[in-house]
C-alpha cells in the first residue's frame, strides 16, 4: 500500500538519527542536492520555512527599533586583517576570489563569512558624532564557510542568515543592546518555533573572534545532542580600535564607539526538525508551518464531496493558512504525504461526515482525531492549533529537562556523557585546560555558563579545584 | 539659512545630471560609499525602498503560482561550461574563486552572474515525469558581475535581484509564462513605481546568453535616456538539450522541457530616481514610499503643539506609513530634509492651525500646500496620496511621449539622436550591421521591437533597403 511504502523509506529515528534526518530533509521536499560541493538547494517547502523565520524575526527586530541595510559580499584581504583575533578565527575557512573578469586582481577578495569588518569599515565613515549614535543596523544575506563536513541546514559551506551590527556611545548601551537580542532571540525559539532553550555566556575558549562576550541559546535536539541556535556578542571597542571608529561626544572629546553583533542561520530549520519530527517525518509548530491545515476530501468521486471540501477550504483559508489535497492519490497516501510534509492539521471530510455535519481534524503531533461540526470548524481549528503550539513547546522543555544531567565528579561525568545522551550541568574551575580536556576525552563542549547559576558543588568537575561557574556541557551539532 | 545650505548641496539636473543623480543618492541617505571597489552599501532609507519593492513583487509572483527557492552563490566552471552561448555571454565578466580555505580549487567556481546554470542542474535531477512540470521557481539573492564603469544602482559588480525560473512541457506554456512575466513587471512599474513602460521584443543582438527570445520593459529617465528596467527570456528547449533535462510525458515519450528566466533588480531603485527626482532631492510615489507622511510641529516649544502633533501622527500611522520630526531643528531645515528624502506628504501644524483646527498638507511633488480640517485629515491624506500617485504616472508618460521622435531616414535619425535626448522610432531592415553601425556612429542602441508595431515607412532607417519591423532606438544606462 502506498502509505506504507511512503513511510517505510524513512529510517526509523531510534535505529539511525543522522540517516532519520537526511531522509526528512529529503523526503519532506526541503532541499535538493546539487553539483556544488557543500551547498545545497532549498526547494520550495524548505525554502518557505526560511521565509516564515525571517518575517517574525523582522518583525521583532523592527519593533526594538533595528534598520536593514545590506553591505558587499566580498571582503578585500587588507581589511578582514585589521583585527588579529577576528582575522585568525575567520581566515582558514574563508574562500577567495582571486581573479575578477578576465585579470588576475592585485588584491584577493573573500567572500564574507561574516561582516563585521565591513560593518566596522562603513562605520568608520559614518560616524562622527553622538548624534549619529546609536547606530542599529542588521542585514540579512548569505555567507560562505568552507567547511570540511557538512550537513544540510546544521553546517554547509554556504547559509543564510541575519547578522545585526550597532555601534554604541557607552559600554552599557553596547552590553543593553547584546542581551536584548539573545532575550529576543529566545522568546522567538520558545514562542514560535515551539524550541526551549538555555541562555547563557560562552567561555573564553568558545566565545566569538574578536568578541569581549558571547552569549548564546542553546537547545537539546531529539538525540540529545545539543545545537548552539543563536548567538549575542559583545565587543566592548575591540573593534572600534582596530578600525578607528570614533565620535565627538557632547563634551567635545573624541570617544570610541561599543559594539554588537547578532545572528540566527537556516540551521534553525534543523533544529525544528531534530526537536519537534517523528518517525513520521516532519512536525512542524502551527506558527511556523507554510501550509497550516490540509483539507483532505475522502471518496472524492462521490457527488457534493468536493464542493464540500471546498467549502471548508474557503471558510478556513481566511484564517489559517490552509490547502487541499485533491489529487487522485489514494487517502492513505495523502495521509502519509501531510504527516510526512509536517502540516499540523488534516482536515478529513467524506459522505458520512458531510451527512452528519461534521469533518474529522487529525493533529500531526499527537494523532488525535477530533470529530467537530461543520459549522464551527474554523473556532474549533483555531483552538486546536493553539494547544498544539503550546504543547509541542512543552513536551520539548520536558525531554530537554528529563535529558539534563548533574555530574558532581569525573566519574558522574564520564558516566553521564558516555551513557546518557541530553545536557551535563557541572562545575567549573575557569581553566581552559579542563574544557579542552573533556573535549578530548568525551568530544563534550562547554555550551554555556547559564544565567541561572546553580551551587552543586564547591570544586570543578574535571580537575577538583575550587569551582567557578556552574557549566552546561554537552556533544554538539 | 539651513533650508538653502541643504538644498545648494545638489546640483541641479539642467547643469549636470550625472551628478545631480550622484549627489541625490548620497544627500537622500540611500547608499554609503564601501572600501570594496564597485560595490556599495545600501543604507537604510536605500534598502526599505528594496524591501517594499520586494514585498510588492513577490506578492504579485505568488498570486500567479511562484515558488520561491534558493540556489547555491559558487557554479563550478564545467557546469557553467554547458551551454555555449550563455558561457561566452558571461564568462567573461564573473568574480572566480580559486581558494577555498587553506587549500587552491582543484577546479575554480565563479560566483553567479546569474543562475540558469544551477537551475537547469537542479531541474536535471529533479524532473523525471510530466506531473514534476511545470517547475514556477525564483529567487530573491545577490550577483556579481565585474563590471568596469559602475554607477550606484545602475552598475555596480554586486547587485540584488530576483530572478524567476521555469520548466514546461510545452513551448507554448513557456512563450506564455514568458509573456506573463513580462506584462506583470509592466504592471507593477506603472502602478507601483508610477514608471511607464515600453513593451517589446529584443533583437538578436541584444538578447540574452542562451535565450531564444528576450522580452523588455523599457523606461524613459529624465535626461531623455532609456533605461532596460526588467526583462523575461523565452529559452525553448536549449539549456533542456545542454543540461539534458528531459521527462517521460503521457505518451511514455522522453522529451526535453522548455524553460523560461526573467528578472528585475535594484536598478529599478535608479529608475525611481531618474524619473520623479527634482532639484529639491528624491520623490517617491506614494506606494512606494518608506515613509508616506512626514508630521512637522511648527514652534514645538510652545503649550500643546506636541500633543496635537502627536494626535495627528497616532490617526495617521493607523492608515499610513508616518513619521514624526520633533528634533530640535528649524522648521525650515525640517522641510527641505522631507523633500530631498522624497516623502511624499508633510503634514505642517503650528499653534495657529491647532486653533482653526487644520493642518497644512504639503505635496512633495508639486509642492501644493493644502489646508485640511484636522477632523477629516486621514481621507483628506489618502484622497491627496492617490492622486499623487495617479499623476505622478501621468506627467512621467507625458515627459516620456513628449520626447519620443520619429526618424523616416537616417539625416532624421543623426539630427534627433544627437540634439534630442529620448526615445527615436523608426523602422529597421533587421540586419545585424545596421544595429552595429547606429550604435558606432551615435551610441544608440535598439531598445526593442515594441508589441505595438507601428508603419512609418518602407524603408530602414539606416541602409534604406525594406524594413521588417519598427524598432525604439536610444542612448541608454
């Protein structure tokens, strides 16, 4: 039967989660490969995710009071290596434009793997006084990382993404602006994309090139891995110096400017897919989904059932944003092409439903069939979807939450990252040596040193001296 | 005084139009000159005028069935290789990457100059049966061409754009997509950037790298030179037979898909500038505008005015895009700044007005002052923005009609194109070698073979032997 012939071309998530994934992302009609090395194609399904994410996200970025620009995609060499750490973080993963037309140009190009020098260049031209400040600037564009090993959405050599970049008069204006955003960006994950997360500062070890202070969101995936989902950074004016941005201040005196960057990629996408997909394939939360609600007309052959069906479409078509599935596929096969594509409702109407007024709503997460009548369906829909993305939240902050692990030793951690997949909460002596040490060891990272500290014992977990900072560790994407 | 401190920083187009577009460009606030030769920054007054554009387009796309994707930035040099036209049209103006990382390229990638290649590799892989068809892609992304002479908006090496490409079963299907798209991009420019356009079809000289027929809109700027402001290519089945893309049909025959690409860029923004700039600075038709209204206090300072000002900007922002000006700048400065950024209505109120319970409605474009009852302001300003609107299309077409001539021979031709800045009718025998000649003797170029022929006599107007068709001829950007 085809539905099952459907079904059964996904590997099952508990026997392989890298190929349950890949046969998501394929399946589902996100991406498509192409003849590129490390880059892949966004089809149609994947691609409306994107701009879903990109609408909200504008959304609140405007209402913080951000303005787009967009700067070159190429960097000349000379200014990617004004700053030292920055250019030694990004250089080995850069690619180069050496040749432009048909000569040989006098000075290679790279294309931008991040723009915080371009930013810092126009910024320098921009800024002269306090009234130009502050300056609260964000693009949304493409970059390039010649990354070795790649996976679609989580890590390919080119993605796309939104980077903000202010400049500040004051260092607390500049440290404000880097909360705000990782704030921003973690009510976006919990309340759109139904993702939990941790909001924390990265250690030394793991912080930005270039940075004075990265904050981060981290959420735990299916597999209990974890995958860093948008990071905050604050530059204090390491930059400023580096680039000469300056201003007259109202006291007369030239000043440095502080600054900040922020950015969220497409590997969002992934992190939708790893929290929220079932074996079924995907599962996406009603805020988030291109296509809310599938109508699916049963017998469709039969006289009254289009026109039905149609009916339906119409009246929920003003409030969410619904399809119809009128194709002369089999329903089994229809079913199992909604569950696969993640749309959160199917609407199922046949005869027999249309003679007794009503129309069976299946959720996608839950499997739950709601027989509703007719004419409330679009109340009834409505509520359904909201439970759905409120609960889908839920479930995910409890695998999270059942995933997170105390280790107060070396054993308990050892043990822990060895056998139980899901975040490692210990203390930490401050020394980068015990973080590359467990790294090396358990291939674990420190994900962050959460804002919400907690006390769970007086010595660090790797080398037993007196602790610091209670840490987030975990394996990552 | 401030107002003509501003106001004498632009040259006026009589005395130099080049600059005059120079000086509104950057006084307006829309781009900001880069370290990155040939490419620039697109500010934020610059980049809302692309997001609206944008925002317009793609709705006007999805109503017609576009999907929108996204395509890798590099092509590798043999997939660019496949179709020789179209290699030879572009190779010789793409950015090359030849290092990616530490290491050099074992084969070189150019960054897209345009992307038929990469759809017709993923349209390769993707399309198998006569139910993948037809394929409505586009997408919104940045290109690169190393141009030698740029100019911001109209030439620059990297540019943003859409670009739309199709597969079809049927040649029928794609000249009607063709069509589609070219009528849609006519469309929008009258009713939404208020540009006329002429309609037509390119000669073989100018068409696109590959195509079999390219379709133009052509537009008249302010200085009497035209200005191509989107085109759409019919490609048969060419690029199908290059890259092999073919599908099992009905009839269980193999057969080649045809393919259709069309595109629209941010010269359109230039196009704006050129045809509704004064000498006061931008002015954007309504529709377009960021910011339709401007709220303008008069003695700010004193009791009420605020308040009142206020009032107005809450009743208006619940129907308009508005924005208030209550820095501490004289109302004079505040005038000229909401004309050279091209707003379209400003809304003046002072004690004396909040008294006679009125405001004065400035028009940016005829600079008529209009006093309206505070109690009916929104209507009032909606009824002033149409019209607007509505006329500012108008006067461009009149502009544009009053400086298109007819040549009957080539004395005509050679008075006009030299004395007569704007569009020259005439006909043409179709051959190559006269289009080679206008175009050595006068920099004129065949603008298009408009849809709507006309018969102005038997004979070219260059070599005098019989002519095929009447083409528009002219000096263009």
């Amino acid at each position: 039967m085809a539905k099952d012939k459907l079904v059964r071309e996904i590997t099952a998530m508990e026997d392989d989660f890298a190929q349950w994934y890949t046969d998501v992302v394929v399946k589902a009609g996100l991406i498509g490969y192409t003849s590129v090395k490390g880059c892949m194609a966004y089809k149609p399904a994947g691609y409306a995710l994107w701009e879903n994410i990109q609408k909200e996200l504008d959304r609140r970025f405007k209402e913080t009071g951000v303005e787009n620009v967009y700067m070159p995609v190429l960097i000349p060499e000379s200014l990617l290596q004004k700053e030292k750490d920055h250019v030694e973080g990004f250089a080995p993963e850069v690619a180069w434009v050496t040749k432009g037309g048909l000569n040989d140009l006098t000075e290679p190009m790279c294309i931008r793997p991040t723009s915080e020098t371009l930013f810092c260049d126009f910024y320098q031209k921009e800024i002269q006084s306090y009234r130009d400040l502050p300056k609260v600037y964000n693009q949304w564009c493409n970059v390039l990382r010649w990354e070795k090993e790649t996976r679609p959405f989580l890590r390919s050599r080119e993605f796309l993404w939104q980077e903000g970049h202010t400049a500040h008069a004051t260092a607390e204006e500049s440290h404000e602006r880097t909360i705000q955003m990782l704030n921003l960006y973690a009510d976006f994950c919990e309340e759109f994309l139904a993702i939990p997360v941790i909001k924390g500062q990265k250690t030394e070890k793991e912080k930005f090139a270039g940075a004075e202070a990265t904050f981060t969101i981290e959420a735990l995936m299916h597999d209990g891995k974890a995958l860093q989902s948008g990071t905050s950074h604050d530059f204090g004016d390491g930059f400023a110096k580096a680039y000469g941005i300056q201003y007259t201040d109202r006291d007369n005196q030239l000043k440095y400017v502080y600054q900040t960057s922020w950015g969220m990629t497409t590997r969002l996408i992934g992190a939708v897919i790893m929290v929220h997909g079932d074996n079924k394939g995907l599962v996406l939360p009603p805020r988030l989904a291109p296509v809310q609600i599938m109508v699916v007309p049963i017998a469709q052959h039969k006289e009254g059932v289009l026109d039905a069906a149609h009916g339906v479409l119409d009246r929920l078509s003003a409030r969410f944003r619904t399809k119809i599935d009128e194709t002369d596929n089999k329903p089994g096969w229809k079913f199992a092409e909604t569950e696969m594509r993640g749309i959160p409702l199917r609407v199922e109407l046949g005869p027999k439903d249309i003679e007794n007024g009503e129309a069976v709503l299946v959720r996608r997460d839950t499997g739950e069939k709601i027989a509703v009548p007719l004419d409330s369906i679009e109340d009834r829909a409505g509520e359904i979807l909201e439970s759905m993305q409120k609960e889908m939240l839920e479930r995910a902050r409890a695998h999270r939450d059942s995933h997170t692990y105390v280790a107060a030793n070396y054993e308990e951690f050892a043990d822990t990252i060895t056998n139980k997949p899901g975040f490692i909460k210990a203390m930490w002596c401050g020394d980068q040596a015990c973080e590359d040490k467990l790294k090396e060891e358990f291939a674990a990272t420190s994900r962050c040193m959460p804002f919400e500290q907690e006390h769970l014992s007086d010595v660090c977990v790797c080398c037993g001296r007196p602790a610091k900072k209670m840490v987030y560790w975990g394996k990552a994407y």
